[in-house]
C-alpha cells in the first residue's frame, strides 16, 4: 500500500508552505526523512526526529536519527522503523522536527492510503505549494520572556564569593 502525506511547514505567516509525498507503507521513517528533506530543499545533513501525535498536535514518543540515549531505555530510531508501525488509519499524524538549531517543524498527517500504481516510483512528491523561507520561523515557547519569571529574584547575589554561599564546595 502508498501513503499519502501532507507534510505543512509550521510557520507564522499568511502563506501555507507543504509538499504532497507518497510513500511505500513499508519504507522506513528514514526514508520518510531523506524525502521531506530533498522536496523542501534542505541538505539533508542535519539532526531530526519524528514524534507521534495526537489529533490536536501535542508531541508524543521521539523517533530520532539515531540512539543517542544512554543506559537500557534506548530510543528507537528512524532507520529501524517502518510507516506502517507508526502511522495507520488511527494514528495519523507526526511532527517532525529538522535541524534542533534553527527548529525546522513541521506536520505530517497521512491523508490517504491508496494501492501502489504501475510504472511510479517511489517515494514519489506528488504537489508542491510555497517556497521555504531563508530561516525557519520564529518559535514562540510557553514562557514568551523567561526573563520575566526572574524579576522578583535577589541580584545583589555574588555567586564568585563561594565564602558566603550556602553549599559545600568540595560535595563530591
């Protein structure tokens, strides 16, 4: 079976920016990588991830690039994961998030599955709608201004007079 997928630029302005892809159910989320990299002009050399989400777009589990973690709770990772574990008729959509630096995010959502057609090659950018910006846009947090939370706090504190300061220097 093809997936269909709408993949929508997460930006601030008037413009919608996405990329119609179709995409073998049984191609990994790498795959899924390397194609939404290529259709929105990127090199492709950065570090992603792809979270589950929910019907209202809140992140969920990470699906990075690679396992990074330390210990047994290892992450799993996108070469080893295929569409069709993750995406299906009642999990539709993922976030995926290209170069933490800049924050490139984007939504996925799977708007149709269809049977593979002869002689089309896959992955196949079906529909292109807007240009990239030159950055990515600006992301506003939960906190727009952390720096606000700060103001009630003491700063006549001199955290270089380790003789005045509550804690033991030599801990460890």
């Amino acid at each position: 079976m093809i997936y269909r997928f709408r993949v929508i630029l997460d930006n601030d302005t008037e413009d919608d920016i996405f990329r119609d892809i179709e995409i073998r159910e049984t191609d990994s989320l790498e795959d899924l990588h390397n194609t939404i990299t290529q259709s929105f002009g990127f090199d492709g050399l950065e570090m992603a991830s792809f979270y589950l989400s929910n019907d209202t777009w809140e992140q969920g589990e990470e699906i990075s690039m690679f396992d990074v973690s330390e210990g047994p709770n290892a992450v799993r990772v996108m070469a080893e994961t295929t569409l069709n574990e993750v995406v299906h008729e009642a999990q539709t959509k993922l976030i995926y998030v290209y170069d933490f630096l800049s924050m490139w995010t984007f939504y996925v959502e799977l708007a149709e599955i269809v049977d593979e057609a002869d002689g089309t090659d896959y992955p196949n950018l079906m529909f292109v709608h807007g240009q990239i910006p030159d950055a990515a846009p600006e992301k506003s947090f939960e906190a727009d201004d952390l720096n606000d939370d700060f103001d009630g706090l003491d700063d006549d504190i001199d955290v270089g007079d380790y003789d005045n300061l509550d804690f033991d220097e030599n801990w460890n």
